[in-house]
C-alpha cells in the first residue's frame, strides 16, 4: 500500500513538473517571438514602429520621446546591432494576485562598434495572451550616458553606464 502511495505521488509531481514547464517554455517562446520582432524592427530603423512595440505602461516610467532620444544615442555610439545571442532567461508565475507571468530575455549584442548586454522583460504570453514588452535595459562599458541620464544625442555624453527606462 505505501509503495502505491509513494508511485502516485512521484507520478503526480513528474506531471505537475512536465506542466508548469511546458508552460513556461511556451511563455518563453512568445517572449523571444517578441523579442525577435523588437530586433528586426530595430535593424530597420524605423524608430516609430520599434517604439510600438513596448507596452504602455513601459512608457509610465520612461517618457516615449525620452526613450526615443535614448536609443538614438545607444545607435549612435554603439552602431546597429549585428548579432545578437540569447544568454539566459527567466520565467516566473506570479501567484497571490500578481499580475500574470514574468519573462527576462539576457542576449549577448554585438553591435558594429562595441559589444553590449540587452536585457527585455516581458509580461504575459501565458494562453492565449501575448507578450507585453514592459522593461528594456542596455549595457555597454562603451556606452556614454549624460550625467542625469538623459539621452541628449546632440549633447557630448561624460558617463558610462546602463540604460533603464527609469533613466538610472
């Protein structure tokens, strides 16, 4: 009896397992669908489409003509992406009345003039929902920021640093 116990139990978990992450890798999957369509837009130039693509509550926290002069500046100094690796990625399921599930895409860019780290967040993708880009944030020790970390492309940049839509 306990042995048909503990067999169920194990056959339980293994299928809960094979649940959560069969969903999260789906999750996964339309975060870097997203993600794949902000890189193709962005190698485009066409600045007014790639910024369609963030969430309106990304533009809560960073102004849309401040995030705009942002990645201006980023092109500017870093030049166009030419390559660009998924390094790591994180899926979290938001429980007890959070706001649904939580996917970080980390790529490695190369960029024609340095290397760099982007790092997009997204919300939702879970069922039928798409990916909501909620947060983007880009590295680069070659990177010169403003000293109030405002992207002024006509201004020099004294700086280094990341930039967070925040602005920190």
């Amino acid at each position: 009896m306990r042995g048909r116990v503990i067999a169920w139990l194990g056959i339980f978990a293994a299928v809960a397992v094979c649940i959560g992450g069969c969903g999260m890798s789906a999750t996964k999957k339309a975060a870097e669908k997203k993600a794949d369509e902000l890189f193709a837009v962005r190698a485009t130039g066409d600045l007014d489409a790639l910024l369609d693509l963030y969430a309106p509550v990304f533009y809560q926290h960073m102004p849309r003509d401040k995030w705009r002069a942002t990645l201006e500046l980023v092109t500017q100094q870093l030049g166009p992406v030419r390559s660009r690796q998924l390094a790591n990625w994180r899926t979290t399921v938001n429980t007890a009345g959070a706001d649904g599930t939580d996917t970080q895409l980390l790529y490695h860019v190369e960029y024609s003039k340095a290397k760099g780290t982007e790092t997009l967040q997204f919300l939702g993708g879970d069922g039928d929902t798409p990916p909501l880009l909620i947060g983007h944030t880009i590295f680069s020790s070659s990177l010169k920021l403003p000293p109030e970390g405002t992207a002024k492309p006509s201004e020099p940049a004294p700086t280094e640093g990341a930039v967070k839509p925040d602005g920190k």
